[in-house]
C-alpha cells in the first residue's frame, strides 16, 4: 500500500482515524508488510504483500482457518447431492446445515466468496488460455459487459480523470480495473478474500485492501465514485452493505451497482 492511503482509511470497527503503522517494511515505494494498530480500540490489521487487511478478527481468523476448508467441502457436498436448477433446495438444505452449525452470516458470505476464489482458481489453472474454456469465457463475459456498462456512461469519462474510485468486490475482474485505471482514476479495490486480492496485486500494480463490505476502512465521502459489480446478491442485511456505501460516498458522487 502507498502511504498515502492512511489518508483515507480509518478501523473498520470504531471508525477512528487514530491509527498507527507498526514493524513496517517497505518494497520500492510500498508498505509491504507490518501491522495497522488502531489506537483508539486497540485493534491490529496486518499488512500482507502491500495489502492492509482491514477485517474483524473472526473474517481474518476465517482466511486460513481449518473449519473454512471444511465449511467448503460441506457446501460442495451438498451442491453435488442436490439437482435443482434455481438453486432453491440447495439454499434450504445449505441454510439449515449452517444454521445447526452455528454459522453465522459474516463467515457464511466469507465462505461463498472462497469458493468463487477456488473455484476460479482451479479453472484457471486447468483450461490456462484454451478459447473454448470456462475461464476464457467467463472473463470475455465480463469484458462484454463492462464494455456495455462503459458505453453508456461515457459522458462520465472525463469527470473520472483525478477521482477517486472504490472497486468493491474485485473478483476476477481485472477487466474492470484496467478499464478504471485507464480513465485516469485513484482505484482502491477491496475484497473480503485476501488471496482474491493478493492475485489481483501480483498482476496489476494496483491499490487493494481487505475489507468487508459492511464495515468499509475509509472515512466518510473519500470517493468520488463507488462500482459494486455482483456483490450484493451475497448480503443477508442489504441496508447495512448500502449505508456504507453511501457514507464512504462524497456528495453528489455516483455509485455503479450491477
């Protein structure tokens, strides 16, 4: 991360601006690794390859956790027990396992986004550049739509040089953050899969923070413009996810939301 963007950011759990690096290492103009130490709370966020991760220490807990990997295997199971086409017995079924487990909502929406992760991942890495494969389809469908999305907000473009520019729920879009940064903005992408970001990171020389969508690490109109491509459809309490959305907004900002 560059230093600058401890211009912007503030804990994501007592929105204080009080906050302190700690054991910093930098690489190039980078901090690369360390810890972000909120003083008004006492929190620790560490740094990981240039990324602050900005997350409750249940989601931070939940990256590498043991019960994740086995939260995944059960979701996968199920997936392949159950042929519904609208998915609607496997969210019942998926639902009452979680809810008997005690798996709260945090950690549920933690769990769908490590199995897109993996999931694209392993794609990938199977079918590489094959033009009939999954994985080059799913990304010219995605340049396909941002191509789309861009045409019909071209009378933005040049209001975009300079801003600022929350990407939220980055993915395997890196369509999107090409498209931003060639229109000349200050992109800080955010995910709440810290090895979605550090895959993003080690192609782009990009901005990236781990955070969760509900308690974002910035202060209160920091951007000029929020995209939220195919994220909300994965929030229980909608209102929560938009209300920080909205506070992180400037006035008379735009939000993309797909």
């Amino acid at each position: 991360m560059l230093p600058q963007l401890f211009d912007i950011l503030v804990c994501p759990l007592c929105k204080s601006h009080q906050l302190k690096l700690q054991k910093a290492k930098f690489q190039e103009n980078e901090v690369w690794s360390g810890n972000i130490l909120c003083e008004n709370c006492s929190n620790i966020y560490p740094i990981k390859t240039g990324i602050p991760c900005l997350l409750s220490s249940e989601l931070l807990a939940a990256q590498d956790n043991p019960d994740t990997e086995q939260w995944i295997r059960k979701k996968k199971d199920i997936e392949n027990s159950i042929l519904d086409e609208n998915l609607d017995t496997y969210k019942i079924v998926y639902k009452e396992a979680a809810q008997k487990d005690g798996l709260n909502e945090k950690i549920d929406r933690f769990v769908w986004e490590k199995i897109l992760h993996q999931d694209n991942q392993s794609l990938r890495d199977k079918l590489g550049t094959n033009k009939a494969s999954k994985w080059v389809i799913t990304k010219n469908n995605l340049y396909n739509r941002n191509e789309r999305i861009f045409a019909k907000i071209t009378e933005l473009k040049d209001a975009f040089a300079g801003s600022q520019v929350l990407n939220v729920g980055v993915g395997i879009d890196d369509d999107l953050i090409d498209r931003l940064t060639f229109a000349g903005t200050k992109v800080v992408n955010c995910d709440i899969v810290i090895d979605t970001l550090i895959e993003i990171k080690s192609r782009n020389k990009v901005e990236c923070v781990s955070s969760d969508i509900k308690s974002l690490p910035f202060d209160k109109q920091s951007f000029d413009a929020v995209f939220c491509f195919l994220v909300l459809h994965h929030i229980d309490l909608l209102h929560e996810a938009l209300s920080e959305i909205m506070r992180v907004l400037k006035p008379g900002g735009s939000v993309f939301i797909l």
